[in-house]
C-alpha cells in the first residue's frame, strides 16, 4: 500500500494519474514506471474482473498508487477489491449524503465503519493481518464521484460527511444527466461543475477531474483541482501507434 497517498491528498499535493482500463499488468506496470503519482484502475467500465485488477496491484507493487473505481457503490466490491491491496476506492455515481456515509463505512473497519473482515493479500494472505487492520482505516483513500445532476443538487451535506477524502467530478455521466450527453463545455454543465468546485473547495474537500488529454486537465488544475487524471491506456497505445504510422507513411 502506498502509505502515504492518503496523507499527501488530504494535504493538498498535486497528485497526477491516468486510468488503466486494460487486462494487462505490463501495461499499468509501465504506466507507473513512467512516473505517474497515482493509477485509475477502472473496474466499472470495460472488462476488469477481481482476477486482473489482482494482477494490476501485483504488476504496479509500489511504483504507483492505485486507486480502484468499483462497479458500483456497493459494499461487496468495495472490501474486494480492498482486500485484494488496493491503496483506494473511487465510489461511482453517489448521489446523496446517505450514499457516501454508506460508502465511507464500507471502506472502514469497526468502529469507524463496517467493513468486513478476511484474509486477503492485503493483510499478506494472513501473515500481516494484525499490522494491516490496525492501519486501514488511516491509509485507505475514499473518493466519491459527483456524475449526476442530483449529485450537484446535494452536494453540499455530501462535502459534510466525515472519512470523504475527495469528491471526483465525472463531466461526461453528468452532461448526459442533464440531457446534455457529451456537452461537456455546455455553460448548464460548466455552471454545475462551478458550482460542485466552489462548495468543495469552500469546505476544504480535494477534487478531482478526468480528461482526455493534458490541455483537458490543466484549467482544473489552476482551479485548484488537485486529483488529476489526463488519458488511458487505451487512448496512449491509440494515439502513439497513429503518430508513428504517420510518420512512417
């Protein structure tokens, strides 16, 4: 476990990362190895199972921190893919204040939540089981994704609940939630996502945002965004494989 991610989002550190949507650990082991603070491990779209974000962490080790998107805001992937090692979780469409209270205690041992407890490869398949429980609960990132229009309309009691660590703005699932699928610089969307900053930012909770390059990023970044996620795997092996068949021709 990257010890200290947690530690240096809570203290407001620039953090950048990129998603990694491929069944491949060689593929994230070089997406740390090239430098990035953080992964995206995206287990909500595309064809990630237990068994390959297991080979990720495995692949990654401590190069990178990885942060996990499960399926769905639910308890069971939550402690899966937790006890699978992985630094954190990212909560899709939470909606409510409710939502992430019941995200947060899913991620948090007794008493600070209810998380159950095995043996995993987290604990050192039983071997640092002690070491890891007595840690968790300071260590594991929660981040909630604010993708829906009625996460905008809530967000200020969602900032208020305690054990939140960032709250991550999906641009794309919140245009289509408000019939404006894609439109993404739609001044309807800008003024949600203005507003989705200004509350979090006012409250002191981390945000972050994803786009598809670094120019998508950057104006975030001077926002005061500081959980950054620029491209994906998908897209780097894509756009590099085009520049260099042009080239060639």
């Amino acid at each position: 476990m990257q010890n200290e991610f947690r530690a240096r989002l809570r203290g407001g550190e620039k953090l950048l990362g990129t998603i990694v949507t491929l069944s491949s650990p060689a593929a994230a082991e070089i997406l740390a190895d090239a430098g990035f603070d953080w992964l995206f491990v995206d287990g909500e779209h595309g064809p990630l199972e237990t068994g390959d974000i297991m080979g990720i962490l495995q692949a990654v080790g401590d190069e990178a921190a990885c942060i996990v998107r499960v399926p769905a805001a639910d308890e069971t992937p939550i402690k899966r893919v937790l006890d699978l090692g992985a630094d954190g979780i990212i909560a899709p469409l939470v909606n409510t204040a409710e939502q992430a209270e019941y995200v947060v205690r899913s991620a948090r041992y007794s008493p600070a939540g209810s998380r159950g407890v095995g043996l995993g490869r987290a604990h050192g398949y039983g071997m640092r089981f002690k070491e890891y429980i007595d840690s968790a609960n300071e260590l594991v990132t929660v981040v909630v994704q604010a993708e829906h229009a009625q996460a905008v309309e809530n967000i200020e009691s969602i900032v208020k609940v305690e054990g939140i660590d960032a709250v991550l703005i999906g641009p794309y699932d919140l245009s289509a939630s408000m019939g404006k699928m894609g439109q993404v610089d739609d001044p309807a969307v800008i003024e949600a996502i203005d507003h989705v900053t200004d509350t979090c930012l006012a409250a002191g909770i981390p945000l972050g945002y994803f786009g598809v390059n670094a120019e998508a990023v950057r104006p975030f970044a001077d926002r005061g965004y500081t959980l950054l996620v620029a491209g994906t795997d998908t897209l780097f092996l894509g756009s590099a494989a085009e520049a260099t068949l042009s080239a060639l021709r």
